[in-house]
C-alpha cells in the first residue's frame, strides 16, 4: 500500500496536476440576452455557439454610413454561400442603437436584405439582434467589436465595417473588413468556417 501511495506522489510531482481544459474564444462570447427580427428572446451563446459557422456584424438601422454597404454584402455572401454550407451557416447582424432598434424597426430593415422571414430548408439563417443597453454592450466587447479610443467607440457613426466570421465547432475564427473584394472573403470565410477540406478548399479531400 505505501509503495503505491509512494508512486502516485512520484507521478503527480513528475508530471503536476492535470491541465485546465483550454477555454475557446466562442466560449467567450458573452450569453447575453437579446431578441430578434421575429421578437424571439434568446441568449447568444446558447442560440448561436450551436456547433454551425458563424458570420457577425455590427449595425444600426438609421446608419447612413458603412451599414447599408455591409448588409448588401452579406446578402450576395449569404446567397454565395449557401450552395457549401446549406443551413449550417447562421448570419447575425447586432445593432448597436439597441435603445431605438426594437425587433419591429429590426424587421423593417431586414426587408430589405430578403431577411424578414424565417429562412427555408439549405439557407442560411440571418438574425438581426437587440436587446438592453448594457447586455448589447457586453456582447459586442465579448465579441471585439469596440474601438480603444473612448470617444471613437461612444460615437455609433464611426463603428468599423468588420466582419468575424469563423466555425464554432472547431473554432477557428478571423476578422475581415466588409469592404473587401467578394471573392477575397468569400475564399477566405470559407477556409476558416469550413467543416471538411472540400469546403475549406473547394477540393474533395
């Protein structure tokens, strides 16, 4: 009995105790509450870190700057990508207005990019999300979305057209301007949000 007692504290102060199990950036992601285009109440990281690929932006429906340009460019992603993806893609855009952006004034906007209806079988889900004040806050920060100038982040009209954009099974993740040539994102999502070499590369594997 003491020779195996012995052995059990030779091996643990050989090898120390057993590693924390890695915390993954998706597991980050605040579970913030917040509703959607539908007036349906969910929490973030339940609804969305679901094991899909993910595409987020940030948003505000009066926005008269870089909002228009990027929902346009994720409607022709969301179009491009679904033929390698199907419904295992989902699309959330978060206003950062959330105190004018209710789920109606949500839904109104989403008319315009074809996402005011639940989506059919093979397309990608699109959710456009508010919620209260402070837990919007919470969210975007937990998911990079603030500038570290004080004055720049408080300032919704210079928010960045970026998108993050990765796969919350094997979470891999990159952020990427919205701005840039279609085929350079389209590419570059789909070798970092992929599931299998093919979709990744376009290769079967």
């Amino acid at each position: 009995m003491a020779g195996l007692l012995w052995n059990l504290l030779t091996r643990l102060g050989e090898d120390g105790p057993p590693a924390p199990p890695r915390l993954r950036r998706c597991d980050r992601f605040a579970n913030a509450p917040v509703v959607d285009q539908f007036g349906e109440r969910l929490r973030f990281r339940d609804a969305f870190v679901d094991g899909r690929a993910l595409i987020v932006n940030t948003m505000y429906t009066v926005c008269r700057g870089t909002c228009p340009g990027t929902s346009e460019r994720l409607q022709t992603l969301r179009e491009r990508l679904a033929p390698t993806f199907t419904d295992r893609l989902t699309i959330v855009s978060l206003s950062i207005d959330p105190a004018r952006d209710d789920p109606r004034a949500l839904r109104r906007f989403a008319t315009i990019y074809d996402a005011e209806t639940r989506p059919g079988p093979g397309i990608p889900d699109w959710r456009f999300l508010t919620g209260a004040p402070a837990d919007v806050d919470r969210l975007r920060r937990s998911l990079d979305f603030y500038d570290l100038d004080p004055a720049v982040d408080e300032d919704p009209t210079r928010h960045a057209s970026t998108l993050l954009f990765g796969n919350t099974t094997t979470d891999r993740w990159a952020n990427l301007p919205a701005e840039l040539p279609e085929a350079e994102l389209i590419r570059t999502i789909r070798r970092v949000a992929g599931f299998t070499f093919e979709e990744r590369y376009g290769i079967p594997g």
